[in-house]
C-alpha cells in the first residue's frame, strides 16, 4: 500500500466526485489548535466553551461522587489546572452551527477517514447523532478509533514518509434516522473490476438479506459500473455503500485495499489469487445464525480487530517490535 493510495480515499478528497451518488456531506479544514486538543491528554476532559446560544453539554464530564472526597490544597498545581478555562473554538463552532442547520438539524461527523463509533456509547442518544459543536466534540474527545486518523493512517504503507496528513477535515454528514445496517455492504475492486461484496455488518443475521441477494448484487453491480469504475482513480481499493428502499444505491465511503480495511466476509488472502478476467463477483452475507461473527462489547471498532497476516494491524505490530529490537541494539540501550 502506497501513501497515495490511503489519501485518495480521505473523505475531502473523494467527496467532491461522487456527491450525487453519495449522502450529503458538508467539510471543513479543522484548524491546528482543534487538532492538538483532541491529541492533547494531559489534561481533563474539558468540552470547548460554547460561545453561542445553543443547549450545549457541561464543559466538564465528571462523576461527582468520584470528587466527594477529592480536596485540593490552596495554590497547587492541581487546582490551577482545575481551574484553567476550557479551550474554545468560535469560528469552526460558528460553521458548524450554520452546517448542521443546512442539513436539517442532525448530522453524523468524521474526520479524515474515520468516525467516531466507539464513542458512540457516550452521547445522549446512543448514536453518532450530533446536533451542536459539543455533542461533536464529545464524541471526537472520548474517541480512541479517530487516533488511526491522528497518528498511525500511513502505519501500513510501504512507503510512508509523514506520520499523518497535512490537513484534518471534519465532514458532516447529514443524519437519516430511517437508515438500515442491513443494507449497508462493503465492495472490493482489484485491477477496476468489482471481484467481491461483503454484508457491512457482519455481527448480525438478517433474514431479508438471503431473499433480497441476487436482486441487491444486481443492483450494486449496475452502480459500480455506472458510477465508479471509471470515476475514482486507485486500481485497487474497497468502497462502502448503502442501499436505499426504493433500490438506489449511495456511496458511504471509500477504503484502501488491504492495511487497516477489514475484509469482512472474506480474507485479503482470498483476493489475491483472484483472477480478475475470469472470476465473476462473489457476493457474501451471514446465511443464518450459525455463521455470525462474535458482538462487540469493547469499545474497539470490528475495523480494528483484523489482526491477520497482512493486515494493517499485523504490519503496525511488527514495525513495533522492529523499534524495539532496535533500541536494544543501540548503545544508549545499554548505559
């Protein structure tokens, strides 16, 4: 995997190209100082200081019975930064407000690449349904799967020279309460041609899937045809859709083949003995109960846990050990 391949799939830089076939999306640049608070943890989870009349959360989350017994002495450091005032960002907030107006009072946001789904759990709502600045930077702070985003997005690039992108972009994307995790499929391109797709939520058996398969396969087929095939540049990648009840078919995101992407149903190992001018489209779904994958109850995204040969996790622990062995090696090592 190359760096461009990782960049070619960052929302900014797709969106553009596919927004009539894609959800409606509204993007901004973040600005350095918001970046560093979400990577900043030496300090407590302070929420950014609202400055407009909305019905923002507290500042500060805390557990008050955790602080019952918690006395700070006059003057110390902990009081001061106890009492340090929250960071506050009026421009990007001042956008978003208008952003989240024009898409009708509800969105789901994203940076880069990812969203912030394992934070879902902290949010009002369960969900990743945000209606003001706070709730986004709720769900952003809480996050550990946006640090993919912040630090580790070219970890399996054979190539990789930056640590992470020059810009970060919040995208938000209008919020359809309707939408349906069974319709939602992952689709992966080897050499442009469409070769495998993937039920996205593979934790769950749906009975409609088995009955609707040929009938979607037919309809995902037609779309990558029409729509992407000779749109998006990359020869190699993986794109997610979603498919709509009156059978139109909306890009959700694109994917880099292979690294941090899971491949669901398949294995990348499967893929590469793929012979793209023979083979036709495999199309998996979870047929019944027996085959669904385990539930998640941590607050790791399924994106994360490939941990398989080749995988973008498997590579980021080798470089890991790769470090270790040589700062052993090193002579400062041993002083």
């Amino acid at each position: 995997m190359k760096e461009e391949e990782v960049n070619c799939c960052q929302i900014q830089e797709w969106y553009p190209n596919f927004k009539s076939v894609s959800i409606k999306t509204i993007i901004h640049q973040l600005p350095e100082a918001f970046v560093e608070y979400l990577l900043d943890d030496s300090k407590p989870f302070l929420l950014p200081a609202s400055v407009l009349n909305e019905d923002a959360l507290p500042n500060r989350i805390h557990n008050p019975l955790d602080e019952e017994d918690f006395q700070v002495s006059e003057g110390s450091d902990e009081e001061a930064e106890e009492s340090s005032p929250p960071p506050c960002f009026p421009e990007l907030e001042l956008k978003v407000k208008e952003s989240v107006e024009s898409l009708g009072g509800a969105v789901f946001p994203k940076l880069n690449w990812s969203a912030p789904k394992d934070s879902a759990w902290i949010s009002t709502s369960g969900s990743l349904r945000c209606t003001n600045f706070s709730e986004i930077a709720l769900l952003f702070r809480g996050s550990d799967s946006l640090v993919h985003d912040l630090c580790h997005a070219y970890d399996s690039c054979d190539d990789k020279v930056a640590s992470q992108p020059q810009s970060f972009f919040l995208a938000l994307r209008k919020w359809y309460p309707s939408l349906k995790p069974d319709m939602e499929f992952r689709c992966f391109v080897r050499n442009k041609k469409l070769v495998g797709v993937s039920q996205r939520e593979v934790t769950t058996f749906y009975p409609i899937l088995p009955e609707k398969k040929n009938d979607i396969m037919i309809l995902i087929q037609a779309f990558f045809n029409n729509h992407v095939r000779d749109k998006f540049e990359l020869e190699n990648y993986t794109f997610d859709v979603y498919v709509t009840n009156n059978d139109r078919v909306k890009i959700v995101d694109f994917n880099p083949w292979g690294g941090f992407t899971l491949p669901l149903l398949f294995t990348w190992d499967e893929f590469e003995h793929v012979r793209s001018e023979e083979d036709g489209v495999e199309f998996r779904i979870v047929e019944d109960r027996c085959g669904v994958r385990p539930g998640l109850k941590t607050a790791v995204p399924y994106d994360y846990l490939d941990t398989s040969q080749g995988s973008g996790w498997d590579q980021f622990l080798r470089n890991a050990d790769e470090e270790l062995r040589n700062q052993r090696r090193s002579p400062e090592a041993g002083a």
